[in-house]
C-alpha cells in the first residue's frame, strides 16, 4: 500500500511546481508569507484547478503565442504556472516577492501586434486583470464542485479579495474584489473576447498535452476534460466544446472518485509543507 501511495504522489508532484526545484516551503520556519494558513487562498489553490478561459481573450493568446515555447513544452509551461501559484500562496514572503518579480521582468520583454493589428503588452494592467479573473475564478469554481461547495458567501468574496493582491502586485488594474465584480466584470468583457484558428489549435494542443508517465496519462486526460466542463456555458460555446450532460454526469463521477485518492497519496504538497513550516 505504501509503494502505491508513494507512486500516485511521485506522478502528481512531477506535474506541480514543486519539481522545479526552486522554492523552499519548509523555511523560513513560522513565516506565513503573503496570506498565511488562515486565509481562503490556502483552501481553494490547495485542490484541483483549471485555467481553459484565458484561451479566449486574443491579446493574452496572442502573447503566450507569439512568446512562449507552450507549443513543445507544454508540461513545463504547467509547473511553471503551478510554481507561481503554489509559491504566491504558500511560499514564504520572500519566495512569493521573488516569483512576483520575476513575472513582472518577463511581462515587460513581451510585446507584439495581434493578428487583427492592435498592439499587445503583458504588463498591459487590463491584460493583467482579464488574464487574473479568468484563473483564479475558475479556481474558485473547481472548488465549489469538487472540494467544498458550502464555501459561504463571504468566504467566496474572501478570496477574491485576498487573491487581488497578487493581480495588483503583477500591475494589474481594477481588479475585481468579489463575486458580484466578477461577474459584472466578465459581461463586460465577454464583447472583446474571441475564439479563433489560435484559440482553437491551444485548445487541441491541450487536449492533446503529453503526460509524465503513462501512469497519469488517463488523470491528466480526465482533469481536461473536468476543466472544459467547469467552464461558463458562454465559454464553452465559443471554443465549442460543449458536452452532453451524460458525459458531464460520468466527467464529475470520476473526479469525485479519483480526488479522495489523490489527497489520500499526496502528503508533501506544497499547502503541507506550509502548514509544517508553520508549525501545524
């Protein structure tokens, strides 16, 4: 039993973060780091999370496209992005700082023209704010299904205040702070959004995204298909993805049958180690 329980973890910490091998979440001892364990933040970035929106606004693909080897590489683009979440909200102060300023250099070396001719930034402060609200709501909806979906109210707008912090430190603008802004920041959004050949081929890529180990091949495909479904109906008309509800129905059974397993297997994650380094 314990040589399964060890394999399952090895598989999913080879996807995280973790396997960069560039934070240290067990020191400094008793440092909370940006949020600390009380926050909402620790809850929902410590399960299971997908990101399928951004795909749809053009000048955020246009610049993960035109600078970004997420073509050939796109499990390293997965840790990379899992390090910046997992360190932000976990890590300590100084790690989080870190990660921070490095987001911030690399966002002010990737410029370009859009195919429709408009100019794109990534520090573009309203970028930053579409490219933030489409992450870090559908964390918060894959948390709702798939871990706690009796997440109050409050707690809800909780997260959405504590998570603006890193938005607003990366230089994001207006930011939105609960769950009525977030709303009412995606109807007004949804009029510049656009799926095309470059929306569509991420799509694929994804779909088709290479696996560690043949191991995680059938959970990698099963957490795709569970982030597909957790979009909004409006997003996932536009990449047309739309799923029957039977497939949705079977989609959600397996998640609810493979998350226990995995929080059984992993005991070194990073909201472990962080809940360690402070001392519980």
């Amino acid at each position: 039993m314990e040589f399964i329980r060890s394999r399952i973890e090895t598989q999913v910490m080879s996807l995280g973060g973790l396997s960069l091998g560039q934070l240290d979440l067990d020191n400094p001892k008793g440092d909370p780091g940006l949020f600390g364990p009380d926050a909402i933040c620790w809850q929902v970035h410590g399960d299971f999370s997908s990101m399928l929106m951004q795909a749809l606004h053009p000048l955020a693909l246009a610049g993960v496209w035109d600078h970004s080897n997420f073509r050939e590489d796109m499990i390293g683009r997965l840790r990379r992005t899992a390090q910046f979440i997992s360190g932000t909200t976990f890590g300590s102060r100084q790690d989080a700082e870190w990660l921070i300023d490095k987001v911030r250099t690399i966002h002010l070396q990737i410029v370009g023209t859009a195919p429709d001719g408009r100019p794109y930034a990534a520090s573009d402060p309203q970028l930053l704010t579409w490219v933030h609200v489409a992450e870090v709501s559908s964390f918060l909806a894959a948390h709702l299904r798939y871990r706690n979906p009796h997440l109050s109210p409050a707690d809800q707008d909780r997260y959405y205040g504590e998570v603006a912090l890193i938005a607003e430190r990366l230089g994001a603008s207006d930011v939105p702070r609960s769950r009525r802004a977030v709303a009412d920041y995606l109807a007004r959004t949804r009029p510049q959004l656009l799926c095309d050949e470059r929306s569509r081929e991420v799509l694929r890529l994804l779909l088709a995204a290479p696996a560690p180990s043949r191991l995680a091949k059938p959970f990698g495909s099963l957490m795709m298909q569970a982030g597909i479904d957790l979009l909004p109906d409006w997003a996932s008309d536009m990449l047309g993805v739309n799923q029957g509800l039977l497939q949705r129905q079977l989609i959600r059974a397996s998640v609810n049958r493979s998350a226990p397993m995995l929080r059984w297997a992993v005991r070194n994650g990073s909201i472990h180690r962080a809940r360690r380094r402070m001392g519980l």
